[in-house]
C-alpha cells in the first residue's frame, strides 16, 4: 500500500538522523502557498523531497506552470474520510486512514514565475570555497524565520537572504563539519554558537560587522542560555573550534574584500 511506504520512508529518516533538521525547516514554510496549509508530517516529507513548494499537476497549472516531462512525483498523506450512519441513524464522518496523493516539486515545474521572490545568488565573498569543497549553493524563497541552511549530506547550502552573514554562517557550518568529522543533528547550541561567532567575524573582515552585531549576539545568547551559559561564556567555550573553523574557511589568509 502506497501509504505504507511514505510512512516507512519517514521512519527510515528517523534512523538516519534527518529528521529533526526537516522537522525544523519545516516548521515554518513559505507565506500564500499550498503547503502552508499541510499538516507538518506532510511538509517534512516535502523537505526530505528536496523542496520548499510542491503541488500537485493541477495546482500548477492553475499558476500557469507544467510538470516537465519524465519527472517523477513524491508522495505526501492525505485523510480517507467517509460517511457513515450511527445505530440512531444520525451520519457522521469517519477517519478510515489515508491515502497516498502524488505531488511535484517546484524544481520539476516550469512556466510563469510564482508570486513570491527567488532571489539571485548575490555575489558573496567565499562562495568559491563552497564551491571548491563540492557544496552547491542555492537560493530560497524566504519564510520569515528560515534565513538559510546547510545539508550534509546533500552537500548543499541553500539562502533566503542576500546578506553575507546568513551565507557565512552556513558556510561556517560546512567548515566546521569538515573539521569535526561531522556535525550533529538538529539546532546544537555549541555548532551555532560557532557559525554563528565565525560569520561575524568573516563579516569584519569583510566590512560589514556593524549592522550584523546586535543580531548575532542575541542569536549567540539564545543558545549559550539552553547550556545555562551566558554568551560570553558560550563563545569561550568554543573559541577553539572557531579558530578552526576561521583558518579552514581562510586558508591562512588574514585579509577578505568583496573581489576575492
């Protein structure tokens, strides 16, 4: 049964680790489309997908966009519900399971572009060195909370904003799983503290700390205070990591402009 499968796909997922990052990314998705309306379930097997926007062929076409041919659906759970008479003879609709519906991906699509924005991938410091490390690098259409992540195991970063520090610190991420081998899953305070402690100082580098710092030392204290830490300490309990992270990411190069 079809609705079996999805269901075992996900499981699978629990016991790989992916979970808890799709859980959170798609915690909050994108205003004014379909999906917003999913249950979580149904926008975490979206995430897993590879997406942020999927439809079915209907839907798109109502959006003046078509399914490229040979592409191939995923599918998400949708509730079998049927009516049925009581004992008094009163009808009353009843949960009988779910059913597999197929959907599409927006990157399968084609057509008139949508009502929200794809930026372009803004010319950023650094970016060849994600590139250099096989990291392809991507934009998203933003959705409010999500600015930005890096996968693993797709060996992918993905951007809803242009400024360099949502890109420095998921590239702060892919250095920093190169140097531990590999990073845990889910929003670890200790691997946030350092991207996020390594992207303000790329930022000064870059020229840019000012209008960054305020943000990033509340984004610091929030997850210094889920170790019971204040955000000085949690930035000196990783400061090693950081140094690495820098001179991974550096190369032993002290100066970053815009042309490099």
């Amino acid at each position: 049964m079809k609705a079996k499968e999805v269901l075992s796909a996900v499981i699978e997922r629990f016991k790989d680790g992916s979970i808890p990052e799709a859980i959170t990314l798609s915690t909050f998705p994108i205003p004014n489309i379909p999906a917003r309306k999913w249950s979580l379930l149904n926008r975490t097997i979206m995430f897993i997908a590879g997406s942020t926007d999927a439809r079915g062929i209907r839907q798109w076409n109502m959006v003046k966009r078509k399914v490229k041919k040979g592409t191939k659906a995923f599918h998400i759970l949708a509730p079998w519900i049927k009516k049925e008479e009581d004992e008094k003879g009163n009808e009353a609709e009843i949960l009988k399971g779910f059913m597999a519906v197929p959907v599409f991906r927006v990157e399968d699509t084609e057509g008139d572009p949508l009502d929200y924005e794809q930026i372009e991938i803004p010319n950023i410091p650094l970016i060849e060195k994600a590139r250099e490390w096989g990291i392809s690098v991507r934009t998203i259409p933003g959705n409010y909370r999500i600015l930005g992540y890096y996968r693993p195991k797709t060996e992918e970063i993905a951007i809803a904003s242009k400024d360099e520090i949502v890109f420095f610190h998921e590239l702060s991420h892919a250095a920093h799983s190169r140097v531990n081998g590999q990073l845990k899953t889910g929003q670890d305070w200790k691997q946030e503290i350092v991207a996020e402690l390594s992207a303000t100082v790329l930022c000064k580098l870059a020229g840019k700390t000012s209008r960054y710092l305020g943000h990033s030392f509340q984004y610091i204290e929030e997850y210094a205070r889920t170790a019971h830490l204040t955000a000085v300490q949690g930035c000196l309990k990783v400061m090693n990591d950081v140094e690495k992270v820098l001179n991974l990411i550096l190369g032993g190069n002290d100066v970053l402009t815009e042309d490099q």
